[in-house]
C-alpha cells in the first residue's frame, strides 16, 4: 500500500495540457448527452420495472438521492435505485480515519442495510441506471472518476483534488479495475491516470470493457 501511496503523491496533473483537449472535452459531453438520450428511452421498460420490484420488496421511494461532490468541487444529486432499507445512512456511521485515506473502502460485503432485490441491483449495476439522467443534465459523464460523498472529500488531501478537475462519472478506469473492492489509494492513482491520459477513444474503451465487466458482476456488490 505504501508503494501505491507514493505512485498517488507522484501522479500531477497537467492542468495547461487539459487546457489544449477543450474540443475533445466538447465531443464527451455531446457523446454523453446523445448516449444518455438514448439510454433512457430505450431503458424506460427496465426503470418501470425495477421501480415495482423495490417498492414491492421494502418500504420507501425507489430512487435513492444523496450529496455527491462533483467537478471543481461543487456538491450536486445523484439519482440511484435504492438498494438499502429507509434510513440507512443513519441506521450506520461512515468510518473515515482521515489519517489513513488510502486504505478506505467505501462498500462493504457483509452490510446487511441491503434489500434483497438492491443485493441484485447492485450485483448486475443496475442500481446505476438513474445516473443516465444525471448525465444528461450535465453534472456527470458516462465516464469519469466516481463522484465522492462530501464527508470523505473534506479530508482529501491536495493530490487527491486533482480528481475533481473533470466531471464525475458512472465509470471509469478504477471501475473496470476492481469497482467498489478497491481501496482509495488505488482509485485516486487509476483516476489521476485517467484524466492525465483522457481521450474520447478512451472513454469508448472504457464504455466496452464497462459493460464486459459487469456481465460477469465482476467487483460488484
């Protein structure tokens, strides 16, 4: 962990070289916006019918909405299936060792807050789904860091804000490299390395590979 720490604090982003890519930056958010349209009208069977199943399965409204910290920053909603019981953000504390930010993880195996359709939801991604529209208005991308809960951004430190440059994501590299069961250390290196490398080719790579991984619910629970 201590190598991935130092490959962390190593990783500077090129903030004139982001400058130069601004048409590359104007094609991700028409890709986004044309792909995010579409996904959601093709997909409105798919929202009706994971909506009943939730409602069905357990008390509460079947979208989940929480405080994310988005690009440069600025706190916004983000849009998911609920796949915990009503409450569960007070039902358990968030432990955070401001000290030893590498090693966090944010998800856990054995919670048991998760409903049995959201164990479901959450194996196939499908809890995801409503961040289609979080796209398509314009405070994520399809690809891109995973946006981070304000409690665990408050201690980031100076290296780790490199990753709010660019606008968060539904996927993005640290996901199809391990997804929730990766530690903070590593995802901040995979961010940083994306956004240093950031292309629109690249966001397709990652789109494909995205969905190969969760075909074989790889890392996700």
């Amino acid at each position: 962990m201590e190598k991935a720490k130092q490959k962390t604090k190593n990783i500077i982003i090129d903030k004139q070289k982001l400058k130069t890519k601004k048409f590359q930056f104007i094609l991700k958010r028409l890709m986004d916006f044309i792909l995010s349209l579409i996904g959601i009208i093709i997909l409105l069977p798919v929202y009706l019918v994971l909506f009943i199943a939730i409602k069905v399965d357990s008390k509460g409204s079947a979208i989940f909405k929480q405080v994310r910290v988005g690009k440069n920053g600025k706190d916004f909603v983000i849009y998911k299936f609920r796949t915990m019981v009503v409450n569960a953000e007070k039902k358990r504390e968030l432990e955070i060792n401001p000290g030893d930010l590498e090693n966090f993880v944010f998800q856990s195996k054995s919670d048991n807050r998760v409903t049995k359709v959201g164990a479901f939801l959450r194996k196939t991604s499908l809890d995801e789904l409503p961040q289609l529209f979080n796209v398509l208005i314009g405070n994520m991308s399809l690809v891109g860091p995973r946006p981070e809960i304000p409690d665990v951004v408050k201690y980031y430190p100076e290296e780790y804000r490199q990753r709010l440059l660019v606008l968060p994501g539904i996927t993005g590299l640290a996901q199809i490299s391990g997804r929730g069961e990766i530690e903070l250390g590593k995802t901040i290196s995979y961010d940083l390395t994306y956004i240093n490398n950031f292309s629109v080719w690249n966001d397709i790579k990652i789109l494909f590979k995205t969905v190969f991984s969760v075909s074989k619910g790889e890392g996700a629970f």
